[in-house]
C-alpha cells in the first residue's frame, strides 16, 4: 500500500499530549513525526460541509468510485473471499431468520421469517452493486426490528392497517432518503464522535447476544422443550460459539507459521459451523430424533414465493388505498422518525467500516450508499418486506474477515514511495537522536555545575570568611534515563502507526471488493430455491451460537466495551489507551456510567408503548456529548476519551 494512501488515516489519529509521552520534548517530536508522516495534500474529512448543493455530493462519489469499479470485481477472486463468503452466508442467514421470527410473532406473520431471508437474498445482491462501500453487508437490524415492531403496535392502538401504513411510511421514507443522497446529509455524520458511534455499535451488539442467550435460556425453562432437547441445543450451541472463538484466537499462537495460522483462522467460524451440525447429527443418530429432539430451521412448505401468511391471506404486493387519511399523514411522522433512525444506523456502521485500522485504500462514497439505500427501502415497502440497512455486526465481520493481516497485504508502493517512507523514517529518526542528545546536553551541566560545587565546598578558605559554593538554580533539571527511554519507545510507537508500517499480526490492508458481498446472498437465494431440505436440517442451536460469536467478537476494540471493566481493572494492567492516561481516573468512569445510562435508557425505550420515537433519543447522543463537552470535560481530556474515528 503506498505512502499516500495513508494520508487520510494519518489525519484521523488523534492529538498527543504530554502527559502521554513523559514531557515536553516527546510531545514536540511526536508532533513532528506525526507532521512527516501525514505528508500530502488529500482531501481531508474537516473540509467536508456538512451538506452540498443538489446532486454534487453524488456526482462526486460517483466520480470516484466509478474507477474502482473493475478493481471491485477482480480483486474478489481470493482464497480470503471464500473463507469470508462461508463465513457471512450462514451469518446472514442466521440474522435474517432470528429477526424475521421475532418480527413474525410481532406482527402475527404479516411480516416473518419468509419476508426477510427473501429480502436480505433479493436486496443483497442489489446493494453491493450500486452502493459506494460494498464491504458493508445488508440486512436487518435490531433497531429497525423494533421500530418495525412500534409501529405496527402504534397502529394497531389507532385501528390502522398496519401494511398499509407501513408501505406508505417506507415511502416517506425513501423520499428522506432521497434527499438525504442528493444534498449529502451524511456528511454530517462526521462531527459524530466515539461516544455515539460505540454505543450505538454496543447496542448492536447487546442485541445479538440477547437474542442468542434468550435461546438458549428458553431451551431450559419452556416447558414445553424436552430434557434432551435442552441438553442436545446448550451442547451444540455453545460448541459452535467457543470452537468459533478457539480458532479465531489461533491467530495470535504459537503453532505453525503466520501464514498458517491467520489461513484457519480466517476459516474460523466455519469450521465451528461444520463441527457443530455434525454433532448434532451424530447425536441424533446414536440416541435417536425423538430423545435428541433438536429445534431446526423453519421454512415455509409453500415454496418461497410463499409469504408466511400465504399470498392468499397476505399477498405480495401491499394494497397502498387500503389506508384512511389520519393513517396516511401518520405515516409522514413514521416514515421521517425511521429516517433518523436508518441515518444513524447506515452511516454510523459505514463509518466503522470505514475507520482507520482497517486500512481502506478506495475510500467510501456515503451518498450513493443513501441513494442505493433508498432504492431498496422503497422496493421492501411496495412488498410488505423489513426495511434494512447495512448492518453493524455483519458488515464489520465482513470487512475484518477480509482484513490482510502482518505480511499478508502485497507490496504495492513505488520506488517514490519506497524513497519518501525512507526519508520520512530518516527525519523521526533524526528526532529521536537529538532527544538522546538533548539529555546528555542537559546532564553535561548540572554534572559540571554539581562537580565545582564539590570542589569549591572542599576547597573553602573559611578563615577568609569564604562562603561554600552553590549550584546555579537556573540550570535545567537532568532528565533520566527512564525518561529518555520511555520518550524514545513512545515516539517510535507512534512513527510506526502514522508510517502505516506492519507489525506482528497487526491490519496491514483489506480486501475491498464488490464479490463477496454479491456472493453470499447470490448462494442465499440459490439455498432457498434449491436447497431448502437442506437448509431445514440446520440446527437452530447453532445459528444461535454463531449469533453469540459475531455479537461478542463485535466487541473487540470497541473502547466503550474496553472501559466498562477498567473498575476492576489492576492499575498495572490498564490497556495501552489513550482514556487510561485521564487524570483523575473518576472522570473516565463517569463517562462509561453516562454511556451506559443512554444505553438502557434507550433499550428501555425500545421495549415501551411509545417505542416509535425512540429514534429521537439516538438522535440526541450527539447533542449531549456536546453538552458534557462544555460542562464536564476539558478538551484534553475529550480527545483522550472521544476522538474521531
């Protein structure tokens, strides 16, 4: 990857501060290293207005992107793209029919399980294609779950229609979303920091867990589940769940060479996947089906052109006259709140995808993500489909599952690269000999100034009423040895981010294609024409698991996550993080109980009668990180706690 592809990365680091690196000098070169090695003159984020005159934002995206587009396609044909597209394709599946089958109890099957697999099939090939970040992944959330589910309660309380009233909110919608694309709203998502971003990617995350152990907790206390049942579900279960994390922890072991051990680990959920279905099999061939009576993956006998209902009860094409005047100007409010709510989960994912250790060279394009996005939205509307955007939890294990890691990213720069990173690497080095030398000229005269002290206190005519010598109080104080190490260490840890240099089993680059993501659904679809015996033979045990899997390895890195156990953290193994450096420690947790306050408030929030606006309550983060900003916390302490992506 060249130099200059970095040069927007290197932008996003966040500020250091002296008291990060152990004093004044570090914090001068640090600053000049980090100067060296943004180098460039890239378009940077901060330049951005936060909106555009009609259609420029777009056209620009779409100047941009459009090169890439080959690249896009060719660059899919990988060993990586398989292991990735085995890995989502049972992902995918396991999202759509865990949300679809709790939306189908929501609104008695008006919307289902059916619905959904059909849609993340049919709208997820669509997507990639048209979209500006293909390495995000289409599909249903928990967020737009629940407000799928507060509306179709909001209108059930004032005798609405719900499909109806649901098609014309998703047209709205669309429309928001169509202006959102051509006067590039999202472009206001930049001011949004880590505060939001990270809880809203927790939430996420709690909701995947949530819905993973409630399965399993169900397995024990439905009376209706057998003993053996039970037993068979929790084995398979959490089986898939640790091999899943066993494998995917191999990377960082000692077995094997790198090569080796990142080619299983790549492959990690998969194996999982495989080994737990044939347990369950074996299972049920040593003791029977009817003592091993697992739970396995619905489908509809009608055939998938079959909604789950059946189209003579619920056909597909949503009767839009079906609705009064009060309904129709209700669904303007439904369709503007899901706005809000589809703004912050499209862009905060796309923007987590798009985050700086990721090492993303093609850049993103967020209005044709809302243009694509609203294309979709108004299809799944006219069908009675769930809306969906570009899901958190798949998209990032999409985008880390093509992540290349240590040596594994090819050598892409010229030899002007390979000669500017050398003179770059020079100039730190440079700095980082006269921080050595600044210490050896700073010792050198309070040396000398503490030698003729000695001298002139032992050499003292004291009958001629000599007085003792004393060391000049204006000489500078002589810094340790410790200190110039820690200095040294600091500073070369920050040239080797900021170069973009590899280390260990770091991110070194990523696979960005269009492929994979086509793929996954592409197989989806075929599954659900071709393959449906074979899909119903699936254990529901182990989607739940890999459910349990890609929400809690969604976790990792996520600071949010990474603070709530600093309580309990040893002092002496704090993470190596900027937050940690806050002084007085106090401040950081009662950052992390704010954070979690909004977390419940919001859960809570989703799960009440009034759950339609909480969207609202997501839109307002951003304003009272804004307010603690002012009230709470000094801008040092802001940037060590809540800097940018």
């Amino acid at each position: 990857m060249s130099r200059d592809d970095h040069s927007q990365e290197m932008r996003d680091l966040p500020s250091v501060h002296p008291a990060e690196i152990g004093g004044k000098e570090a914090a001068s070169t640090v600053s000049e290293a980090t100067d060296v090695a943004k180098g460039g003159n890239h378009h940077d984020d901060e330049n951005v207005p936060l909106w555009r005159p009609f259609g420029r934002g777009l056209v620009e995206d779409l100047k941009n992107k459009l090169p890439w587009y080959w690249s896009d396609i060719k660059d899919g044909f990988q060993l990586k793209s398989i292991a990735t597209v085995l890995y989502l394709f049972w992902g995918c599946i396991a999202n759509a029919v865990a949300f679809g089958s709790v939306l189908g109890r929501a609104t008695g099957g008006v919307i289902g399980a059916t619905e959904t697999l059909l849609a993340t099939a049919s709208l997820g090939m669509v997507y990639p294609l048209l979209c500006g970040q293909p390495l995000t992944i289409m599909g249903a959330t928990g967020p737009i779950m629940a407000y799928i589910m507060a509306l179709n309660t909001l209108a059930g309380s004032l005798g609405i229609n719900f499909l109806p009233f649901y098609a014309w909110s998703g047209i709205f919608l669309s429309a928001f979303l169509f202006l959102g694309s051509m006067f590039s709203i999202s472009n206001a998502i930049k001011i949004v920091t880590r505060f939001t971003e990270e809880l809203f990617s927790v939430l996420i995350s709690v909701i995947f867990i949530y819905q993973g152990m409630f399965y399993f907790i169900q397995l024990f206390i439905n009376s209706e589940v057998s003993h053996g049942e039970a037993k068979a579900g929790i084995l398979v279960g959490l089986l898939t769940f640790f091999v899943a994390l066993s494998i995917r922890a191999s990377r960082d072991g000692r077995l094997f060479n790198q090569w080796f051990r990142n080619k299983v680990a790549d492959f990690a959920p998969v194996i999982a996947i495989i080994l737990g279905i044939a347990v369950a099999w074996i299972l049920i061939g040593h003791y029977g089906i009817t003592r091993v009576d697992l739970d396995f993956l619905h489908m509809t006998e009608g055939g998938i052109f079959e909604t789950t209902l059946g189209t003579e009860t619920r056909p597909w094409v949503v009767d839009l006259s079906d609705i009064g005047p009060g309904g129709l100007a209700l669904s303007v409010l439904g369709g503007f709140l899901g706005f809000i709510l589809m703004y912050f989960d499209q862009n905060i994912t796309v923007r987590l995808v798009n985050a700086r250790q990721h090492r993303l060279k093609k850049g993103g394009g967020y209005d044709m993500d809302m243009m694509a996005l609203c294309f979709c939205t108004i299809l799944l509307s006219l069908v009675g489909c769930p809306w969906m955007v570009s899901a958190t939890v798949p998209s990032l294990n999409h985008c880390r599952s093509l992540c290349l890691i240590g040596n594994e990213a090819p050598t892409e720069e010229t030899p002007e690269d390979k000669d500017k990173l050398e003179a770059d690497s020079k100039l730190i080095l440079e700095k980082i000999r006269t921080m050595v030398e600044d210490r050896q000229d700073t010792a050198a005269p309070a040396q000398a100034a503490t030698a003729a002290a000695a001298a002139g206190q032992a050499g003292v005519d004291l009958e001629a009423g000599g007085r003792p010598a004393t060391a000049n109080p204006r000489l500078p104080t002589m810094r340790s040895h410790i200190d110039v190490v820690k200095e040294v260490h600091d500073t070369a840890k920050w040239a080797v981010e900021m170069l973009a240099l590899p280390t260990g089993t770091g991110i070194t680059g990523c696979v960005e294609q269009r492929v994979t993501a086509f793929t996954i659904h592409l197989l989806i679809l075929l599954a659900l024409f071709f393959a449906r015996p074979a899909l119903a033979a699936i254990p529901m045990a182990v989607l739940r698991g890999l459910f349990l899997y890609s929400g809690y390895t969604n976790l990792s890195g996520n600071e949010f996550w990474e603070r709530l156990w600093l309580p309990i953290t040893d002092k002496n193994k704090r993470p190596d993080k900027s937050y940690a450096k806050v002084v007085p420690m106090w401040r950081v947790h009662i950052w992390t109980l704010i954070q979690v306050v909004m977390l419940v408030g919001i859960v809570a929030l989703m799960r009440s009668p009034v759950g339609f606006v909480f969207p609202v309550f997501i839109g307002l983060l951003h304003p009272l990180r804004i307010a603690l900003g002012k009230w709470m916390y000094n801008k040092e302490q802001l940037e060590k706690l809540d800097s940018h992506f």
